[in-house]
C-alpha cells in the first residue's frame, strides 16, 4: 500500500512539471519556442543606441549656431537670407573665414562690422597703408590717398581690368582718419542739420572710410550710377573683392542713404557668398559673421 500511495501522489507533481516544461519549451506558432521569444526580444529591447559621429555631432551644432545667429538678425536680413543646405553654408562660411585668416594678424579682420552701433576700436588706424600715386591702373583725384594693402593690391588689378573694358576708374576718396572724419561730419551738419547729417556722413569713430578698405569712386554722388565707371562697378566689382556698402533701398538697414559710389573691399570669396546667400546686401552679411564669431 505505501508504494501505490506513493505512485499516486506523484502524479499530480510530474503532470505539474511537464506543464511548466511545456510552458517554458513550448513552440508558438512561428515555430520559436517562448524561451527563445523571450530571449529575443529581450536582446531587442537592450540593443545599444547607435552613436553619432563626431562629424554628425559638429554639423548639427553649427547648424543649430546659425539658425541661433540668423534668429537674432532683423526682420529683414531674415527675410532676405535664403539657406537651402545648412551643410554647404557652413562650409562656404568657413571658407570665407578662411580667406580672411590669411590676412596681417596685426590689424583688424576685412570683415570687422563697422556702423552706427559697432564704431572701431579707440584709437584705431591701419597697420599698415600705401600711398596712391598716378599709375596706369586707375585715376586718382589728389595726392593724399591711401589704402590697405589687400584693398590696393586689389584695386589694381580691378582698374586694370576695367581699362580693357575702356574704362577708367576715378579715385575720389579712401582712408580717412578719425580727426578727419570728424571735421566731414561737422562739415555735414552745419550744411543739412543734425538729421540729415546722419543719413550721409558718419560720425567720427563709425566709418567704414578709417578702415583703409574703402574707396568713393567718381563724383561722389548717385549721378555715378549712370557712368560707364558706375555701371562697370555695378557689374564686376564682386570679381575683385569689392562690395557696395549702402545699397538702393536699405536705409533702414544700413543708417545712410543710397551710395552708388560708396564700396569696401572683404574679399572675392566673402562677395561670392555675400550674393549667394544674403540678397548680395554686405551690412547682413557683415552683421551674421559678427554675432558668428562672438558666439
């Protein structure tokens, strides 16, 4: 009796452990057995993150700089900057910056923001300036000019330029130092007031003029735009690494009215990506590259 006793308790505890061996091996209908499943998608649901490359990690932080950047910009430089390839601007960006690395370390960079609220350093004059002398290249309408030498070593190539085209170039006006432009703006304000003053000359401090990158070509007036000197300059001065400083119809962007004759030399690769992305407008380019390189 006790062996039978035995046998019979012993049935419910084998019938018991086949059900969890059946539970545990038991093939679903995929064929996979529930172990297996489990298994599976326990490795699926712990499987590592993929890791971005440090390239990937760059792009996406310069992306998210310019968009900062251009986010802080007006209204209108917003509206006029067209980005259709965030990875293409920031390499032409970087060509642009590389560009002006090449430039004397000992004066300020070609693309330094000057206007009514960026003025120049106290004190600032160029490192360095060449006189301008009668030449072959261009004209020149005194003999007391003068001008950095990458905005001279590229006027003269530019003016020579212009003379196969049959077109001489006329030097107006260049560096100006402080005191200088001081007595211009004073000059301006006892002939039009205060107001106008303003819309014309620049306070002493914020010219682009003691840069030593700018040239007045001409009459100093808008007629210029109606020359073959004006239209020339209008057509090829982006060639040569010359910019028109105050165009037609930004005066709310730039402080001063319309200056056909007024342009400043940043370099031919900085007025090719000033056109291609900034509506060809040098204050927005200059403005972007500032608040880029303060970041």
């Amino acid at each position: 009796m006790k062996k039978q006793t035995i046998l019979l308790t012993s049935a419910p505890i084998c019938a018991a452990a086949l059900a969890l061996l059946f539970f545990v091996f038991g093939r679903d209908d995929t064929g996979k057995t529930a172990a297996a499943k489990t298994v599976s998608l326990t490795k699926t649901q712990s499987a590592p993150a993929v890791r971005k490359t440090a390239e990937e990690v760059q792009r996406e932080q310069d992306e998210s700089r310019v968009r900062s950047v251009i986010s802080n910009m007006s209204a209108r430089a917003q509206e006029t900057i067209v980005i259709n390839d965030y990875g293409e601007f920031i390499a032409d960006l970087k060509a642009v910056l590389d560009e002006d690395s090449q430039n004397p370390k000992d004066d300020l960079s070609l693309l330094t923001l000057v206007d009514k609220t960026h003025p120049l350093p106290d004190g600032y004059a160029p490192a360095r300036l060449i006189p301008l002398v009668k030449n072959d290249a261009f004209n020149i309408i005194r003999n007391d000019l003068s001008l950095r030498p990458e905005a001279y070593e590229a006027l003269v190539v530019m003016g020579r330029e212009a003379k196969k085209d049959g077109v001489t170039l006329l030097v107006s006006s260049t560096y100006r130092s402080y005191e200088y432009q001081k007595k211009v703006f004073e000059r301006w304000v006892q002939i039009d007031g205060l107001a106008e003053a303003e819309r014309e000359s620049s306070r002493a401090g914020t010219s682009q003029h003691q840069t030593g990158l700018v040239i007045d070509f001409g009459s100093i007036d808008n007629t210029f735009a109606n020359t073959r000197a004006g239209a020339w300059m209008r057509n090829h001065a982006e060639n040569y690494g010359w910019s028109l400083s105050f165009p037609d119809g930004y005066e709310d962007a730039t402080g001063y009215r319309w200056e056909s004759w007024h342009f400043r030399y940043i370099g031919k690769i900085a007025c090719a990506f000033q056109k291609k992305y900034f509506g060809d407008i040098q204050q927005f380019t200059l403005e972007f590259i500032d608040a880029w390189k303060s970041l």
